[in-house]
C-alpha cells in the first residue's frame, strides 16, 4: 500500500532508486555493446521499469501488526525483515513486483488480448522486446541488495556526522529506545549512540564485502578506466553549452562578433552582407543538434580503458571511508567479509 512518505523514509527510497540507477546506466552501456538496438529502446523501458521499483519501495507491508515502508526497512537494522523481503518464498517478498513471472496460461478468450505486466504488454508491440523488459527486472533484482546496503551504508556517515555535531535530548531519548536501556540506565549517551551505528556501519560494509567475494561472473557489472588526458564527451559538453549561449544572445538581438560572424558566413556558403538572424539561428542550431547527437554517441560507445569490476571498486572505497571514519576506534575497523544469506543457507 503506498502511502505519504515522511523526509527520512523519502531519503531512504531516493538513495536506493540513485543506486540502482548507476547500476542500470552500466549495464545498458555493456547490453548495448551486445545488441546496439538497445539505445533506441532501453531509455523508456528504463524509465517504466524505475517507476514501478519507487513504487514498490515507498509502499509498505505489514508485519504481525504494524506496517513499514520498505524503502525504508532496507536502510535499516532490522535484519529479519530485510531478509524477508529478499526471500522469495516469504509473503512480504518484493520479487514478484520487481520480476514478473512468465505468464504461462494456455486458454485465453479468442477476442480478448489479456495485458497485465511489462512482458506481455512489450510482447504484443514486438515479442523480443519483452525479453529485454525482463532482462531489465532481473538486472534491478541483481543489485537491489546492493544498493540497498550502499544507501545504508550513505546515510550511515550523514547520520553519524548529524550525532557528532547536533547531539540533542531528542537524540538521547531515540537512542534510548534503540538501544533498549532500562530507565534506570539514564538517558543514552552521544557515545553510545556513536558506538551503535559504527557498528551497524560495520555490518554493513563486511555484507558488501562478503557478496563480492562470492559473485558470479554473469552478475558482475563491468566499468572501463577512464582515459587519461582531455575526455571528449566534456570537450563536446563545453562546445554545446558555448553554442547555446551564443544561439540565446542571437535570439535577444545581441549583435554576432565580426569574426564569428565570417566564420558563419564560410560555413553557409554566403556573402556576409547575405547573412540575416534566421540564417544564424538554423545554422546554429543544426549545429548545436549535430553535437548533442555526437555526445549522445560518445556517451553510448566510448569503451575507455581496461575493464574493472565496479562494485569491487565500490568495495575498496566503502572499507577505505569506513576506516577513515572510524580512526580511534581501532578495534572496530578490523572487517571480515560476511558470507552471504544463501551460503548460510546451504551450508545449514
């Protein structure tokens, strides 16, 4: 059920959905270096596909008695419900909704086409496109749990520098009641509280860890080492941003410098005396659309340097700020890669 979000739960889903999101931008850039058709269809089946994971994420669902928002329970510490909303078997699983079962119903109405999900909506239009919009879910379901513990692990140091400067009462009678003191223990204490969530940090980070020790390498998000020297996706975002502040001095009337005023008439072929602002305004905005198409493909083809494993580079820099925030509390910063639910499970 959705339901009007406070700050904090809205937070919680905005960082989730900005994860998921770069990891959906890399893995459209390695499908269409597969299958180069994916540019023209990938951005609105994204767009779709998104929407509807917000709305599983700002929904909530009920737990014995109360109910969570889930976008709010996977940036929390509450590791039953996490786990029952990645179990696939559990009722307050979000599987389904992000991976539409394939529809295998053989009797259907002559006169009726039954549209009810992505898959059988894409496969009316053309049916390989529907194979993409699941490729597409299962991408989103691959780096969910990651994401997740990457938004955590995000809101963790903000919520941490928050404690560190803005210790209140408001915070003390939180922690109180997270820490589950007794009354008589007093009110919790800004260390306390501190301890509390480098712990939970800590948790976090060796989760992260330990899924990327045991990834399977069709799962694996591949990134390429930017090149060195001038990148010329920014060379051509710098001509396109000059362009159009030129197009918009045109179009208020400012008159064109005698030199870029030679340079428009060469490249249109006409005496300068024949250049009028209707001539200046269509060369140059075929111009600036010509650069925003070779940007478009820049962005899309550039392959850049080696390949690296992204998330492991997510990894290495997730250890590195947790050590760093954790200087002077050394017995803390120690982590062990935590094995993964599912090796848990088979090992049980």
């Amino acid at each position: 059920m959705r339901r009007e979000l406070n700050e904090h739960q809205k937070r919680c889903v905005n960082t989730i959905m900005a994860n998921v999101t770069e990891y959906l931008d890399l893995r459209f850039i390695m499908s269409a270096e597969v299958n180069p058709r994916l540019r023209d269809i990938w951005p609105n089946l994204q767009y779709l596909q998104l929407s509807q994971l917000r709305n599983s994420l700002a929904s909530d669902k009920a737990w014995g008695a109360h109910r969570h928002v889930i976008g709010e329970l996977l940036c929390s510490s509450d590791k039953q419900k996490i786990y029952d909303i990645f179990n696939a078997s559990n009722q307050n699983s979000v599987q389904g909704e992000i991976v539409e079962k394939r529809d295998d119903t053989t009797h259907k109405t002559a006169d009726v086409l039954e549209i009810h999900d992505f898959r059988t909506l894409y496969g009316a239009i053309e049916p390989s496109v529907s194979e993409i919009s699941a490729v597409m879910q299962i991408y989103i379901w691959w780096d969910l749990k990651d994401a997740s513990e990457l938004a955590k692990f995000q809101l963790k140091l903000r919520r941490i520098k928050d404690i560190e400067s803005q210790w209140s009462d408001e915070w003390a009678t939180y922690y109180h009641q997270v820490l589950k003191k007794k009354e008589e223990e007093g009110p919790a204490t800004q260390e306390e509280a501190l301890e509390h969530e480098y712990e939970d940090m800590k948790y976090t980070v060796e989760n992260f860890l330990g899924r990327r020790e045991h990834e399977k390498g069709h799962v694996i998000i591949i990134d390429r080492k930017r090149p060195t020297g001038l990148d010329p996706a920014d060379t051509l975002i710098q001509t396109i941003a000059r362009e159009q502040v030129l197009l918009r001095d045109i179009q208020d009337g400012r008159e064109l410098d005698p030199a870029v005023r030679t340079q428009f008439a060469k490249a249109l072929g006409v005496q300068e005396d024949a250049l009028t602002k209707d001539l200046e305004i269509e060369y140059l905005s075929r111009t600036i659309g010509e650069q925003k198409g070779r940007l478009r493909r820049t962005l899309i083809e550039t392959k850049g340097g080696e390949p690296f494993n992204f998330k492991v580079a997510q990894a290495e820099a997730m250890k590195k700020k947790y050590e760093e925030a954790t200087l002077g509390r050394q017995r803390m910063s120690d982590l062990t890669p935590r094995p993964t639910e599912e090796q848990v499970e088979s090992v049980g």
